[in-house]
C-alpha cells in the first residue's frame, strides 16, 4: 500500500509538472490566452502538425532562398521609389517616412535615414535651413519612374487578360478589389489601377459596389478564347484561334524536385498515379466537386499553377492566396498541399511572409523567361545597395554654394554679376522667411 501510494504522488507530480510545461509553452506562443486549459491543450494538438521550417533540409532549394532575398531588397527599394513618386515635388521629409516602417519591414531601432543611405545611385538626402532632414530622388530614378510608366503602359493588355481569367475562374465571377490590390505590383498593375485602370477595359471588366459599400471587379463577358490554360498552351499546343470548351483535362504537370532530395524515388509509383489523374479545368464550374476529394485537390493545384503562371516573377506571396479559397473554391490547408507536391512548388519561408514559386519556370536563381518589368526591377535592384563610406548631408546652404560656383565657373563676366545679385535677393528672402514662418518650411525654397 505504501509502495502504492508513493507511486501514485510520483505520477500525480509528473502530470502537474507536465501540464505547468505545456501551459508555459502555451503562453509563450501567444495562443488564446484568455481561453480555458481545455482548448489550450486541443490547440497545442492542432499545431503540433508539421511546419514550413521543420521540413527536411532536403527539400530546401538555396538558389530560391537567395531570389527571395533579393526581391525582398527590390520590393523595399520600389516602394519608396512610389511614395515619393505620390508626393507633388516628389520629395518627403525622413521623419514622416517613419509612418511606412511596416510596409519597408524596417524594425527599431534602425533608422529610415541609414537605410535610405545605403542607395545613394537612387535617393539623396539632405537638410534645409532648420537642419530638417528631407529625402528626394536622383535624375537617375526620375528616369527610372519614367521607364515603368512606360513599360506599364505597354503591359496593360496582357495585364487585363490576366486580371480577366482571374474572373473567369472565380466561382461568382467576380472579386473585392481591395483583394485584387494585394496582386498590383505581381501582375503587373499601375498604381492608379483603382481609379483608372479598371476603367480602360469596359469590354472585360467593369467596378460594381455591394449593398454594404464594397467595391467588387466583375466579369462584364465570358471569352472562350481565354478558357484556355498555361499548361495547354505549352504541352497541346492550344492557341486562342483553338475552338475550345473547358472541362476534364489529364496533363502532367512539370516537375522540377530539389537537388538533394532523394525521397521521390520512394515515391515514384505515387507519384506517377498523381499525374495521370483527370482533373477539372480551372475555368471549369467546380461546384459539383466535393471538398477533400482527390479530384478537388488536384483541381486546387491546377488553379494555383494557373495563378502563378500569371504573376510577373512566377511566384506570390502565400497570404495572397489564402484571400481566394473561397472565391476560387480551394481547401482550406493550401500550405499543405504546396509542401506535398514539392517538385511543382517551392515555399521559403524566408522574412515574416512565406512566398511560393512555380519551380519549372527558375534555373537555379534565374527566371527563365524575364518580361521588360522583371528586368526593370534588376536595374533597380542593381543600383540599390551601395556599401561605402557614408557622406556628409549637405545642407540647403551648402547646395546654393555648389550651385553658385558651378555657375560662376561655366558663366562668362555678365553672368557672373547676375548670380551675384540673385544670390544676394535669395539670401535675404531666406532670412525674410525665417522672420515671418518659422513653424514650416517651404517646399519650394528645396
């Protein structure tokens, strides 16, 4: 009986010590701390499943890390490029980019100024008579904006038959256009696409708003000439001349496995049955189609090929994706699905955002066929990212003097008496102006 009882206390203490370590697991993750012990333990279970970073060294591809990374860098780069661009003289003071920390990823205590330093080719910075600290652009990136509008310009119809098939494979045929926005710089879209962009199409698209106020894109007609896929085009030689109805199809999609997994040959057979099942089109109705079926996973996975084929890089962030399960009817586990079939996809988990590549269209680090935006944004890319020795600010002074002696030096004797004098009036406004508003400054004194 002793015996007994000491080992009941001995297992009654081992379950509380237990059941402490798991509560403080619990709190660490963050996870439904105002609910009871009961879902904590339900949800811990839940969880429990296997993650994107506890995969399989394996099954990790580096020449993909490293493209994450550098588009991680572009993307940064590029969205400072369009707040300035937004701006009426296209310059910012640096503490009101402060507000944009998120969307730039940049993290305290860094600060907006060191990083804005580390692109001199791109951005200058400099102060003015007060000593505040403002960020422009150099002749370089005004050309670079240029050339995008350009290029945006050329690419508006490929990107209004993309946005279109989108349509065509939603289940209501149409979409929130908030969600549509998440896609703007994947497929292509300009920055003004909500207000004007949507409306250059009336043949394909048209902006309708819901009872509650919600603008939604919607399909204005059904082209048969549209339902046909990427893979179909590439495999059958399909052509939109092609009299074609979407329905079953049983292609085989491409497959690119990493280099060091070896597994696939243990899963050769599964593999092999995977690729000759039917499926439906993505431009097919899936309505008939029940969830969790083999069918209808393989149907998910030829909307998202499809998808992904669209996009400007072949490759999205997966949080965009979650958006449309219910519009495209798609499980709710897509990351499932995406780490399943490793040799048609690829997840990296770099940055708080996971990002899914269509593996055929990279060899290696390099995209296989780069349309004129991609390589755009290399040009970009190749510009940021300067590491040297940092340079004193000028300030608003300092650059009067550079101009003034550049004058002086390239200008003939009459010259040189006009910028004298001008340099007198623009030296007394300043201090006249200094006298009279001293709470703001003139934007167009910079």
């Amino acid at each position: 009986m002793v015996y007994r009882a000491f080992k009941a206390s001995i297992l009654m203490k081992q379950f509380r010590h237990n059941t402490q370590n798991l509560f403080v697991i619990m709190s660490e993750r963050h996870v439904f701390s105002g609910e009871s012990s009961s879902m904590l333990v339900r949800v811990r279970s839940m969880t429990s499943s296997r993650r994107v970073q506890d995969r399989s060294k394996e099954k990790r591809v580096h020449e993909l890390e490293i493209v994450t990374e550098k588009w991680k860098t572009a993307s940064k780069v590029i969205f400072l490029m369009e707040t300035l661009k937004k701006e009426p003289e296209m310059i910012m003071p640096v503490r009101s980019l402060e507000q944009y920390r998120r969307q730039i990823n940049l993290p305290k205590p860094h600060k907006i100024s060191d990083f804005i330093r580390k692109s001199p080719k791109l951005f200058e910075l400099y102060k003015d008579q007060r000593g505040v600290l403002w960020c422009g652009m150099t002749k370089e990136t005004e050309d670079l904006l240029e050339e995008q509008d350009r290029l945006l310009e050329e690419n508006g119809d490929k990107a209004a038959e993309h946005v279109t098939r989108f349509l065509m494979m939603s289940v209501d045929k149409k979409l929130h256009l908030d969600k549509i926005a998440h896609f703007r710089r994947d497929f292509g879209l300009p920055l003004d696409f909500r207000k004007e962009w949507v409306n250059k199409f009336p043949q394909h698209f048209k902006v309708v708003e819901s009872g509650d106020g919600e603008e939604y894109l919607e399909l204005v007609a059904w082209n048969p000439k549209w339902a046909i896929t990427e893979l179909e085009k590439k495999v059958l030689g399909l052509t939109e001349a092609t009299d074609h109805k979407p329905g079953m199809l049983s292609l085989a999609f491409p497959m690119k496995f990493p280099a060091y997994y070896k597994k696939m040959y243990r899963y050769r057979g599964k593999i092999e049955h995977f690729q000759k099942r039917s499926y439906l089109s993505p431009y097919a109705d899936p309505l008939d189609l029940k969830a969790g079926s083999k069918e209808f996973d393989k149907r998910a996975i030829a909307v998202m090929h499809e998808l992904l084929s669209f996009t400007l890089e072949k490759r999205l962030v997966t949080d965009h994706l979650t958006h449309f399960r219910r519009e495209l009817v798609m499980p709710q586990k897509l990351m499932r699905i995406f780490l399943k079939h490793c040799g048609i996809f690829y997840v990296s988990e770099r940055g708080k955002r996971f990002s899914v590549f269509l593996t055929e269209a990279y060899k290696g680090s390099e995209l296989i066929e780069k349309c004129p935006l991609v390589l755009w944004k290399e040009k970009v890319l190749s510009l940021a990212g300067y590491r040297g020795r940092k340079k004193e600010i000028p300030t608003y002074r300092d650059t009067l003097e550079m101009e003034d002696e550049n004058l002086l030096e390239s200008g003939s004797e009459d010259e040189t008496l006009t910028v004298e004098s001008d340099r007198e009036e623009t030296a007394s406004s300043l201090d006249y102006d200094l006298l009279t508003d001293s709470d703001e400054m003139n934007i167009e004194e910079i």
